[in-house]
C-alpha cells in the first residue's frame, strides 16, 4: 500500500509526510515540482528511508503523473501542491493559474484515468484528498459567524479565486465522474518549515537579524491559527474516515489580530534570545502600506469535523507558538539556507528596503 503526496517538500506537506511515517509504514511517494517554496532539505531525515520515494516534477505533467500512477499503485493522494502566497499572487497571478488551477485539474484527469482502471475494491477504497484553504469563503466582518462548511464562496485574491477553482474542479469530478474525493479547508498554519515569506516566521527571521518588521495597514486583520502538526492529524482522520464528496473545515480555534500575533512573537524573543542591547524586540515593529483586496478576518467554524470524525486540535496557541519559536532558534541553517539567493529578491521588491 502506498500514497501519493504532491507539493510534499513544501512546508505542510513536509510536515504532512514526516508525521505520516511516524506512524504508519506505509510507503509514500512525495511529487514535487521544487519551487522557491519546495525544499528538499525539509525531508532530509527521510534520505535512505526505504518507505519514502521523492520524484521531482509538476502536477501538470501528465506523462508523469500518469506513469508515478502506474508505478506505484498509490490508494490515495494527497494534494498540497499549489502556489501559496498572497502577496505573491497579487505581483504575478499567472503561476497561480497555473499550478493551482490548470495543474489540478490535469492531476484529476491522470487520477480519473488511473482509478477508472482499478479493480472494484480498490476503487471504492481510492481517496483524492485535496487541501484548499478558508481564503476562498472570502472576508468576516468583526461579528460575522465563523465560516461553516456551507459558507458561499467569494475569493477576494488571485490566490483565493485560484484555489477556489481548483476546489470547484474536484467536486465536479466526484459529481460528473463519480471520483472519491475529499476537500479540506483550513486556517493559517504555522510551525516547523515555514517559509518565512509568511507572517510568523518572517517576524522571527527578521527580529533575530535585527530587521523592520513589517505589519501591513492597521495590524487588525484577524486570522484563526493551526498548529500545522495538529492540520497534518486532521488530514489524517479525514483520509480515513472522512465521507466521500464532504468538505471538512479544520481549524485552531485561536482567532488572533496580526498585531498580537506579532507582539507574542517579540515577548517570546525577549525571553528565549534576548536582545544585546537588552531592548524589547517590539521596537523593530514597522507599520508599512496594506495588502491590496486584504481580507479583515477569517475564522473557521471547525465544528463539523470534531462531531462526525472526532477530531480538534491539540495545541493551543501559547503552546504552538512557543514551539515554533524554539523551532527557528534551533534550526539557523534550515533559515540561513532558505534565505539565500531568490529570496532576497523576493523582499527586496516586495517590502523595499525595509
Ligand atoms: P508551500 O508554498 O509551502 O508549499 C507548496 C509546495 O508545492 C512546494 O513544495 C512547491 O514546490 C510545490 N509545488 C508548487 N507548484 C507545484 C507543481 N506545479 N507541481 C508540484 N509541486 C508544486 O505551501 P503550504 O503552505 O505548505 O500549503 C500547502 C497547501 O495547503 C496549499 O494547497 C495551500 O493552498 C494550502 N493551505 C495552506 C495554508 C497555510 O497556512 N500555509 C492554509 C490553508 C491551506
Ligand atoms: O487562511 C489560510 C491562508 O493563510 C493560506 O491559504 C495561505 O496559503 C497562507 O499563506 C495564509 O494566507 P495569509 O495571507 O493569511 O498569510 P500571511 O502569512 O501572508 O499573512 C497573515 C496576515 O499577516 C495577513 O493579514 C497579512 C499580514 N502580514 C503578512 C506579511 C507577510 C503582515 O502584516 N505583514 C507581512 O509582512
């Protein structure tokens, strides 16, 4: 038995594939186009391991996914693959299209080509999971329930409208073609391998080089926070025993104001690796222009998947943040590395100088 794992060298499917082979052998094989996002050294610790398989390449390439397919016989896939960044999208939407709405749907017909092949038990038995986002239930105002399952789509973000596409793409092909999938939709996450391209760990990675850092309009938008390793037991429970054609919202139950987030982050800092100059790290805190179309606030209704599956989240916010921070403090090389080379560029056009 095997699963297959697209967009695995990123940082929840990294995650995702870690915690998987810590508790079960089953074998998987992890596809992944290595974007600037994608990172080899994320699954470092798997290098030799005889239940894990690592094949460059592009979920568009149907060539490819079809032969991984044939190959390998996978009884599920798992699809993290995208392009993920927002401020990204808004610079350049093209690759967005691109992966996450025509790599998707060419994923879709390689795994409708390959599972309408399969014998009859181990058809019934497939599962397509594919991980999309709150982002494409659109912006909460201050008193707005929290998004449910049944919430209407309104993507507000060339990131947003893409997933939502693709999300749009796999529930036709369970409809139209009877392909047994499962959609999950969650929160922001954060811990381990998290590009610091992203809010938490650009706020670490830039406090601890002694750099701005840089809270876009107000600081007020709210986002809901998920440790990512309790999103990878979510994904888990849902590959299980999830039922075929649901959507599944997963969520951390930890709605928090950007600014907040980011003064946890500076207090932890000041404990764990204080300043030389013994200052508070919230000095570096920069308000700078907002994100253009930014949404105010999402917050996840997380309801549906503890009463039917029987799962929720097992951190909390103090506990999972605190992680994380140790985290980078630990792992300066995994930083170090990252932040070579195209990164640079990155910032440099996205924030200036700051
Ligand atoms: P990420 O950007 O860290 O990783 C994405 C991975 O996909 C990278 O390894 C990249 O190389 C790979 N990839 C990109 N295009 C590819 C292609 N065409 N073919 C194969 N591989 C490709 O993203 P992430 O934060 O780990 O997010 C994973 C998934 O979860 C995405 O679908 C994202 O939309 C969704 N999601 C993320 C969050 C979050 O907070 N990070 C929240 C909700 C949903
Ligand atoms: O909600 C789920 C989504 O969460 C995922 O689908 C996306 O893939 C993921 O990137 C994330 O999107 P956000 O836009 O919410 O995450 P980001 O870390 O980019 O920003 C979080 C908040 O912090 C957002 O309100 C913008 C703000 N922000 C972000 C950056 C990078 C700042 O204030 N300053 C910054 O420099």
């Amino acid at each position: 038995m095997s699963i297959l794992v697209t967009g695995g060298a990123g940082f929840i499917g990294s995650n995702f594939v870690l915690d998987w082979l810590t508790q079960s052998n089953e074998f998987v094989i992890t596809l992944d186009k290595l974007t600037y996002a994608g990172n080899r050294e994320n699954l470092q610790s798997l290098n030799g391991d005889p239940r894990h398989v690592f094949v460059q390449g592009d979920i568009g390439d149907s060539t490819l996914v079809a032969y991984l397919l044939a190959q390998h016989q996978p009884r599920a896939i798992v699809n993290f693959a995208a392009e993920s960044h927002v401020d990204r999208s808004i610079h350049g939407p093209e690759d967005f299209i691109q992966t996450n709405i025509v790599g998707t749907f060419r994923l879709l017909e390689a795994v409708r080509a390959y599972w309408g092949g399969l014998q009859s038990d181990a058809r019934q038995a497939f599962r397509f999971l594919h991980v999309s986002t709150d982002e494409v239930y659109g912006s909460l105002g201050k008193d707005d329930p929290a998004f449910t399952e049944a919430h209407r789509y309104e993507p507000n973000s060339p990131y947003s409208a893409s997933k939502a596409a693709s999300d749009h793409l796999v529930r036709a092909y369970h409809y139209t073609y009877g392909l047994p999938v499962l959609t999950t939709n969650c929160s922001n996450n954060y811990g381990p391998y998290h590009f610091p391209e992203k809010l938490i760990p650009l706020m670490i990675v830039n406090a601890l080089a002694g750099k701005p850092l840089p809270v876009y309009g107000d600081g007020q938008q709210i986002r809901d926070w998920l440790y990512v390793k309790d999103h990878c037991s979510a994904i888990r429970r849902v590959l299980d025993a999830g039922h075929v054609g649901e959507v599944y919202n997963i969520g951390g139950w930890n709605e928090k104001p950007n600014l907040d987030i980011v003064h946890t982050v500076c207090v932890l800092l000041d404990e764990l690796r204080p300043r030389a100059d013994g200052k508070p790290y919230k000095e570096q805190i920069t308000y700078v222009a907002d994100r253009p179309g930014h949404d105010r606030r999402y917050a996840i209704d997380a309801r549906k998947i503890e009463r039917e599956l029987g799962w929720k989240p097992a951190e909390t916010f103090e506990t999972g943040i605190r992680k994380t921070v140790q985290w980078y403090l630990d792992n300066q090389a995994w930083v170090d590395n990252v932040t070579s080379g195209a990164y640079k560029q990155w910032v440099g056009k996205h924030y200036g100088d700051a």
